[in-house]
C-alpha cells in the first residue's frame, strides 16, 4: 500500500511540472503609450483585445485618454495543443512572428510543447510602407561573393549593382518563402524577384519588389505577416548572391506559387515556367 504523500511534496512536483511545460514562462502584460489620435477602440485593436478589457484592466471610467498617457494592456495567453506551432498561433491572433517571439523569450521558437502557455498580448501584425524605414534590418550575414557571369551573360559581377541592404532583404525573402525548399528551388525564388526587377510591368529595385502592394494585395506573404524580418544564414545569402551573379533556375519566372497554400486562380493561369520541390514557378 502507497502511503500518503505530504502535500508540501506535491506542490513542489506541480511547479516543477509546470515549469518543464513553460507554463510560467508568459511574458508579462504590455504597457502603450497613448500617442496623439490614438483612441481605446484602435488600441484595443492594435492589442487584441476589447475596449471593456482596456477600461478594466486601467480603470477607467469613460473613453477619455491622452496623449503620453501610460495604459496597461491585459495579459492574453494561448495555450498550446498539438499541432499548434509559432506561425500558426501568430496567423491566429493577427500578431507578427518576430513580436510573438520576443514578447515569449523563455518558449522555444521551433518547439513549442502542448500545455505551454504562449503570451498574445503583443501588437498585432504590421506591415512596413513600400520602403520600410521603421524597423531595422538583422546585420547582415558575410558571404563570399563567386566568380559567375552576370544577369546578361557579361564576365562582370553584377552582384556589385546592389546594395548590402538590397542583397540581405532578397536573403531574408528566400529565407521565409523557401526554408524548406532545395537549394535550387532558393536561388529560383531569388531570381524570380530579379526577374520583376528587370521588367517593365514590375517596380525597378528590390525593395520595391518584396513591399509591392498590386491591387490591395501584398505581392509576398512574409511582407505581410511579418516573417521577412527574421534574419537569414549564410545559405540563403549564397542562393540571393547566385541569383544576383547570373544563375537563373526558374527559367525567367516572374513569381511562384505552392499549389497546396493558395486558392489563388490568377497564378494557376499564368504560364508556367518550371516546378522546383513544392513551388510552381510562373511568368
């Protein structure tokens, strides 16, 4: 027969049990600072939350607020079933990956385990204006620049035509559209961005490439959801400076699509160009 454990011995299994699981891990409540036009109804929006929550959580007892004035934004957590994973939870409450993350520094990026408790109450996503100036790029990666033949077929390296900045923004594209994808499929993705580039139908530079907005939409999912400020390896600066160099795998592609992510008709009837791992490539 077991006996009786004391109770003074549960509570310390419970909190060690909790503390594996990351349950004690939530980041703390945010705070903002009311800045001028700012109203509960938009920061509650910009928070995922209510105004009802906003007014309760500061005391309020109108609407009324200020300029400089210091709110507190109540804590919202998600806890974490099977499944779920970072992108996912950030696509779910509207929130951007990088914000998501910071906003959990004791939670794991790529292995978030069932029963964690993942703090939400961060801003939601924002998308940076055609030539974003507001959030700083991760430092670049070095990378050594290869000897190949330039975009028309030259002995110059063209990858001297672009700008550190242009070259770790393309990097940093490749990395959120192609993780996953070969090394092939990278440096297409790449290129196809190029290719935009050189046509007359599409913008001039890279930067007014990857922040395009055609019709109401943003031309890269990463642009939107923010995945395109997570810095890249070395890997994807090699595919961006191959692509830059002159290696073309997409075939002239103007874009790319995965059949099994979009329900967009437009790219299905586009021309396509070559099929690299998951991505369709298209012109």
């Amino acid at each position: 027969m077991i006996s009786k454990l004391p109770k003074s011995f549960l509570i310390v299994i419970s909190l060690l049990v909790f503390s594996f699981f990351g349950w004690g891990q939530v980041g703390q409540a945010a705070s903002h600072r009311v800045a001028p036009g700012d109203t509960l109804w938009l920061i509650s929006q910009r928070y995922n939350t209510t105004v009802a929550e906003l007014t309760a959580a500061n005391g309020l007892t109108g609407s009324e607020i200020y300029p400089g004035q210091l709110l507190n934004i109540p804590a919202k957590v998600h806890t974490v079933s099977s499944g779920d994973t970072m992108w996912l939870i950030s696509q779910w409450y509207g929130v951007s990956l990088p914000a998501l993350i910071l906003a959990n520094p004791g939670v794991s990026s790529t292995n978030i385990i069932p029963g964690q408790r993942i703090n939400i109450s961060v801003p939601a996503a924002s998308v940076p204006a055609s030539t974003p100036t507001s959030t700083p790029a991760p430092a670049p990666v070095p990378v050594s620049i290869p000897s190949l033949p330039s975009r028309d077929g030259s002995s110059t390296n063209s990858v001297n035509n672009y700008s550190q900045q242009d070259i770790d923004l393309l990097a940093r594209l490749v990395h959120s559209e192609s993780a996953g994808e070969p090394y092939a499929g990278r440096v297409a993705v790449a290129a196809s961005v190029l290719n935009r580039v050189k046509s007359s139908i599409y913008p001039n530079t890279i930067q007014s490439v990857v922040y395009q907005i055609a019709y109401g939409y943003y031309q890269y999912s990463p642009v939107l959801d923010g995945r395109i400020n997570l810095p890249a390896n070395k890997t994807f600066y090699q595919a961006a400076i191959d692509a830059i160099s002159g290696l073309d795998p997409s075939n002239g592609a103007l874009g790319f699509y995965n059949p099994r992510k979009t329900s967009n008709q437009w790219v299905r009837q586009q021309t396509v160009t070559t099929v690299i791992g998951n991505h369709i490539f298209f012109r």
